[in-house]
C-alpha cells in the first residue's frame, strides 16, 4: 500500500471526540483509535496532538482570567490524550503521552528526541497540553510538534471536506480548494485552520491537508494524498 507520506502528524479537534455519550464519548474515541491503528498497520509514523474543545475552550470561560481559562484547555486536550493512549494500548498499540504540562506517572514531558526514537520503533506519540503556553492553539502546537519530529506532513481532521473558498455553512454554493499555497491560504483569510499555525508551516516548508475524518478509512486515505484540501507542497 503506497502511502505519500509515511511520518505525519494528526491534528485531531476536540470537537470531534464529544457525543452522545457526553465530552469523552467512547464510540468517538474508539473510532479515532482504529482509524490511527488502520494507518500505522500500513507503515506511517503517527503522532498525534490533541484538541480539548470537548472538554473546555479555554476562551470561552468569560468568568475565569484568560491565562487560567487556556491553562483549563489545556488540561482539558490532557484527558483526551490519555483516553486516547489507553484505548490504543488496548488494541496492542504502542503508544507514548508527551504533555506540554507534565504529570508525573500520567504523562512525560514532551522529548523531540524520544517522541522520534519512539515513532521510529512504531509507537504512536500523543503530544498533549498544547503548547504549554496560553493564547496559542493547539493547531500551532500541531505545526511545532510536527516540526520537532521531523514528520513529512500535518493532517488536520475536520468536520468538514476541506478547504472551501467560503463559509459553505454560511454559502451553500462555495466551492472546495483541492490545492492551495500557504500563502494564498493566509491572503484569503480562511479559518478552517489557524493563521499563525499556516504561517509557521509556510516559513519551514510543511505541507497541511485538512480532511474529513469521520468516515472509516479517512485519515488513511489522507495519508495516501486521496482525500482532503492540500496547503502547500506539490499537487
């Protein structure tokens, strides 16, 4: 099985792990599990950063500070990351938790250098906590993990197909991007990842697919540059 990019990084948003069975919904968890044990069974190096929408937006809580309020979202991507790691254990996966916010015997401190030795002997690295930093989203920890590790790719799984030329929520008729710049993706203003992320990514040269990960065999497909709108790189 051919894949375009063997080393990435997956981006996975909060927002896609809640559901019915309330902001750690287990179907949605084990969904992603499989969906990264399908990849790794076909030879990619996965790391894996976390959102924590599900849990808390840290710039939501209008009633704490906003230092305090983005330290809560971070935590918030921690719980995501751990379930993550014990689902993937479970099906015989190894797997690594790297926090930006260190909790002895829960998770290690992010290593660059032991996420790469641990990707290279197959293990799945799950960075969590962000940044360690308020005010920066946990797309811009994405491109600087992605960075560290020295992954061929970000692959951001979305709700939606991809890049659009408009809001389709909003303009039903808004065409899909198959391909775009970094440049031309920040000169647009698009939102379906984060501008200060994009710009990181265009100054190291990182192509991003923003993809549609709610359909069995996505992320492996994303994988094999067949699904998803390309940042950068070659088409």
């Amino acid at each position: 099985m051919s894949l375009r990019w063997k080393r990435a990084l997956l981006k996975i948003s909060g927002e896609v792990l809640g559901g019915k069975e309330g902001p750690l919904d287990k179907g949605a968890f084990s969904f992603y599990a499989e969906e990264i044990a399908q990849a790794r069974q076909a030879g990619a190096e996965l790391a894996v950063v976390v959102g924590g929408g599900n849990v808390a937006r840290g710039a939501a809580l209008s009633f704490l500070p906003p230092t305090a309020g983005h330290t809560v979202g971070m935590l918030g991507t921690l719980l995501n990351g751990l379930v993550l790691r014990e689902l993937l254990l479970a099906r015989g996966i190894p797997a690594v938790l790297m926090s930006a916010l260190p909790v002895p015997g829960v998770a290690e401190p992010v290593d660059p250098w032991q996420a790469k030795e641990a990707l290279a002997s197959g293990a799945v690295v799950i960075f969590a906590a962000g940044t360690g930093n308020p005010y920066v989203t946990t797309d811009t920890a994405a491109i600087i993990r992605a960075l560290s590790v020295d992954a061929d790719v970000v692959l951001k799984a979305s709700k939606v197909p991809g890049v659009f030329e408009d809001d389709p929520a909003r303009n039903p008729n808004a065409k899909l991007i198959h391909h775009l710049s970094h440049a031309e993706y920040l000169a647009r203003g698009l939102r379906v990842m984060d501008g200060a992320a994009v710009a990181i990514a265009q100054e190291h040269g990182l192509p991003l697919v923003v993809f549609q990960a709610d359909r069995e065999g996505a992320v492996l497909e994303a994988l094999q540059g067949k699904r998803g709108s390309l940042i950068g790189g070659e088409p």
